[in-house]
C-alpha cells in the first residue's frame, strides 16, 4: 500500500506546476490547462485522504467527481471566450485581451 505523503507529494507537485503555468504562460490556453493541472492536485488529495481517514464512505470520491465537472464547464466556458476573442482580436494572449480598455 502506498503511503498518504506519497500521494501529497504528488498533489502538491501537480499544484505547483500549475500553480507556476497560471503565473508565467501568457497563452490564454496553457493557462487554461495550468488550471486543470491545479484541480487535477486537489483531486488528488481529496481521493488520498478519503482513502486513508474515511475509506467507508466514498465522499472524498464525490466531491472529485464534483470538481471534474465543474473544471470541464469552466473550461468549456473558458474556450469559448478564447475563440471569441480570437476571432476579434486575432491572438490568444492574454496580454491582447484588453477589451474592456478604452
């Protein structure tokens, strides 16, 4: 059986790899995908520790199933403001996604 730090560790990482694209990528898609590393972390430990403190129910398994589907909404939503951006300003940079600028 695999230890609980092991598994922290994991998720840990995974968040702060995400962690590190949302703050760096300026690609309006890796920042997207940044964000669903990050979620990707805490379902991570959210299944983790409902495996080793509370393996008799499956609410640890629930509310990662809940947070999957609302990261792949968000993700839905948030590429098609990508694509309708796009299509205005012919880039996907956030840098160029200043549309609310006079």
């Amino acid at each position: 059986m695999i230890p609980l730090g092991h598994y922290v560790l994991l998720s840990a990482f995974l968040f702060c790899v995400g962690l590190f694209g949302v703050l760096t990528q300026r690609n309006a898609i890796r920042f997207l995908i940044s964000i669903e590393i990050m979620l990707n972390g805490a379902n991570i430990n959210l299944v983790a520790f409902n495996r080793y403190f509370g393996a008799s129910d499956a609410t640890g398994q629930v509310f990662a199933l809940f947070v999957i589907g609302v990261a792949a909404a968000a993700s839905v939503v948030g590429l098609v403001l990508v694509i309708a951006v796009y299509r205005l300003r012919k880039s996907v940079f956030i840098d160029d996604f200043n549309l609310l600028k006079w």
